[in-house]
C-alpha cells in the first residue's frame, strides 16, 4: 500500500535493558524481527532496530523497557542517523 503510494516508512524498535535483551526470548525476538523486515520491505519499509547493535548500558534506563534522559538522547541521535542513512 505504501509502496503503490509512492511513500516508505519505518518501524522503529526500542531497545530493552541489557538483562531483559537477554532473558525475554532473545533468539524468537530476533526471528520475529527478522520476519517483520522482510514482509515490510516490499512494501517500501524498513525496520530500524538499532537496540540490538548499540550497547545501551544499565544507566540508560529508566526501567526494563523505558530509556531515561541520558539513553533517549543517544537512542535519538541513532534513530536519526538510521533514518539518514535509509534515505528517510
């Protein structure tokens, strides 16, 4: 539908506390995510998860799920260049 519009989009995914990246189902996250991109693609999306790659660290959040100040920043300068570098 986006594609036939001539228009792209994104799906952003947030990253989890380094624990819960860990423990909640870590390889079946990954398939999913891998899944997703791939029926988005034709459709002229992308899916930005740069949370998987970026090391976000324990004082970058608020919570399990949650970036506070500091983690918000950096996840929106990487958000930012992602979205640069994916012509968006």
């Amino acid at each position: 539908m986006a594609r036939g519009a001539g228009a792209r989009f994104a799906i952003l995914v947030a990253p989890l506390r380094p624990r819960a990246e860990a423990h909640f189902y870590p390889a079946e996250r990954a398939a999913l995510w891998r899944d997703v991109a791939g029926r988005i693609a034709p459709e002229g999306g992308v899916l930005i998860r740069p949370g998987a790659n970026a090391s976000f660290t324990d004082p970058e959040f608020a919570d399990f799920a949650h970036l506070n100040r500091c983690g918000r920043d950096r996840w929106t300068a990487i958000v930012a260049d992602a979205l640069r570098k994916e012509g968006l």
